[in-house]
C-alpha cells in the first residue's frame, strides 16, 4: 500500500486522564518495527472495560491512552519479520496475546499468556515504546491493540487472520464481549445438559453467557439484573426468567435458593462487583454448585466471604476471556458464525459513527445500550 513505511494521520479518541470521556483528536501512528502489523480498524465495539479506562478503574494503566480492544479490520501494513498476515487480510485483534512460546501458551490448560497485562504493561509496545502521538505528546498503548484508533499497531501475538468474508462490523465483538460470556458458559463452567444455570448481569457479556447456556441445554436460564429493560432481550436469547433484586425484600441469593431448592448448578458474576461475587456464590448449589467470575473488578478488589461456603464442595473459578486461546479460537468461532451456528448480532443495540463514541459511553452508562458498534 501507499501508506506502508510511512507515518499515517488519522482519527482517534485520547482520553487524555482518568475522568474524561475519549475526545476525537488526530493522532500520527507509526510505520510497524519488527513482529509488529498496523491494522485499519473497520469497526470496534465499546465495552465496559474501556469505561473502566476512561474512570480511572485500573491502576496499570498510563494516560494519556487509546483505548478499545473489541474491534475488527484489515491490515495495512507489516514490520520485518511478520508471517501470520499480510496487508489485505481481514484480522480480530486480540485483547490476550498468544505468543505460543511461553509456559501459558504451552499449557493447554491455560490461555493466560505470559506477555499479557496480568503479567505486564502493556502501555508500549514489547519494545517499550508507542506508536501514537498527539499534538506533540507520546500517548499510551491500551492491551497493545487501542482499536479506537482508525489505524492501530499491535505484535504479531495480538492479531489473528480471519475469514475474508467475514462482516467485520459484526464479528468484531468476537474480540472480546461474545467470546468472554460464551466461552464462560461452555470452557469455564462447562455447563451440563438439564442444568439450572444464574446470570449476574444481563449486559453484552452476561447475554453472551445466556446463549451459551442455551447453547449447552442448561434447562433453567435465571437472568439477574436491576435493569428489567433488558428481560426481554434477555428472554429472546434463551433466559427462561428474569427477576431484579429490587422487587425482593430479601438478599437476590435468598430468593434464588428458594427458587431452585438447594441453589443454582452455575452461577455467572458479570458485573465486577465483589458483593455480588458473593451473592453469587451463595446462590450456587449446597455441595456442588459452581460459581464463575465473569466480570473484571476494580484494582484493588479485595473478596471475603465465609470459606464454609467453598468446604461443602462449592467451587469459585475465574474466566478469563472465556477460556479460549484467541489465536486458536477466534478463526473457528468466526466459521461458526458464518454456518449459523452463533449469532453475537443480537447483541449489537447500536452502529455509530467514531464520531459519536461519547454517545456510545453515554448509552452504556445509561444501561440504554447491549453493545455500540463504532464505525470508522
């Protein structure tokens, strides 16, 4: 392409501190270094993580940043050294790296790669360095792939080729929202045929876990949030019932046990919320529920409950990115959209232009959006 080598000016949304909504600014992005591929984004998705960058919820992070991370596009250009793509290719980035040499990505247990943010920055690129400059300002990588960017540059352990004709404004939410919930549901829990199954959270994550409760025959799908605008979208998608702690006179894991008996099979946390880790937990079944943090908290979180509820034989598990190695399962989740298999389009309430990515926030905070879709 004409841009390969060169420094390309482009849109982006700086939040330039913690507190500030993402401002529209034109930022230069640096040509790709070596094991490095710069991406036109096509369309990326705003999901409650990036929210979290903007407040000021996670300590690691550095501003001024670009954030975003569920996104979808084409490549522009490729460093030395780059074999996984070539300008054309249509790629997801991927919020966790696969480097596919560390001790994580040889573990088949485990997609938690050594070179992601639980086990460092990713601030700057692995060289310790940032392609992006605003107004004469350095500003900071978000995951290494800061998809709210109309070009972006991310290693070669972020980025996975996908099918050619994929529609990128729809499997973008492959990059993280869809997968997370779904791959909590079938890799994490593992949920049984005939099972009870709760949901803490009915956003685009937690409506991710619904469809792949569904997906594994659980028979009874509760769906939990203070916002009962979204039952019926909730319902459409496999939740056999929905109820707001706000209608009950009694703690929400009260009103589940007495539902269900003894207590769910698999309780889904969605929010982030340590109160609700718990209740969670003690909504799972007596002996041999499991109960699955699904939603990011807050640095700093710290969780007490009483450890009886874990010795009877309860289990507390994390899901981290639903469980997939990204690289492996990215391509085979995108054919199985393709063959009608999932369907993450019914998560997606609103398409707006980049332009509009303040009033993508203020529809998330609202509780009056499932997913916005960002289009350059």
């Amino acid at each position: 392409m004409a841009t390969a080598g060169k420094v390309i000016k482009c849109r982006a949304a700086v939040i330039w501190e913690a507190g500030q909504i993402p401002s529209i600014e034109e930022v230069e992005v640096a040509p790709p270094r070596t094991h490095e591929i710069r991406v036109k984004i096509v369309a990326t998705g705003i999901c409650r993580t990036d929210d979290h960058v903007a407040v000021g919820l996670f300590g690691e992070v550095k501003y001024p940043v670009i954030a975003g991370h569920e996104a979808a596009g084409i490549v522009e250009s490729v460093g030395p050294e780059v074999s996984c793509v070539k300008p054309g290719d249509k790629v997801i980035p991927l919020c966790v790296p696969q480097c596919g040499e560390c001790a994580s990505c040889q573990n088949p247990k485990t997609n938690c790669c050594l070179k992601g943010h639980i086990c460092q920055p990713q601030n700057l690129m692995p060289d310790k360095t940032t392609r992006f400059t605003c107004k004469g300002k350095q500003v900071h990588h978000f995951l290494w792939i800061s998809t709210f960017s109309e070009y972006t540059v991310m290693p070669e352990a972020s980025i996975v080729k996908i099918d050619n004709a994929a529609p990128l404004e729809k499997v973008c939410l492959f990059g993280c929202g869809f997968s997370t919930g779904y791959g909590a549901a079938l890799n994490s829990a593992k949920v049984e045929p005939g099972s009870t199954c709760a949901i803490f959270g009915l956003g685009g994550v937690g409506l991710s876990v619904v469809m792949g409760c569904k997906t594994a025959g659980a028979s009874r799908i509760i769906g939990i949030d203070i916002n009962k605008e979204k039952f019926a979208k909730a319902k459409e998608l496999g939740a056999t019932e929905c109820i707001s702690p706000n209608d009950f006179d009694k703690p929400i894991e009260k009103v589940l046990v007495e539902m269900t008996g003894l207590g769910v099979d698999y309780a889904f946390e969605v929010i982030g919320r340590m109160d609700t880790v718990v209740a969670a937990l003690v909504s799972s079944r007596l002996g041999s529920g499991t109960c699955v943090l699904v939603g990011a908290p807050p640095s700093g979180s710290q969780l007490t409950f009483d450890p009886r509820l874990i010795l009877t034989g309860r289990k507390l598990i994390g899901c981290f990115i639903g469980d997939w190695k990204l690289k492996d399962a990215l391509p085979k989740l995108v054919s199985d959209y393709m063959n009608k298999r999932c369907n993450p389009d019914a998560l997606i309430s609103h398409m707006l232009p980049f332009e509009k990515i303040a009033e993508g926030f203020e529809l998330l905070r609202a509780g009056k959006s499932i997913r916005s879709v960002l289009l350059f």
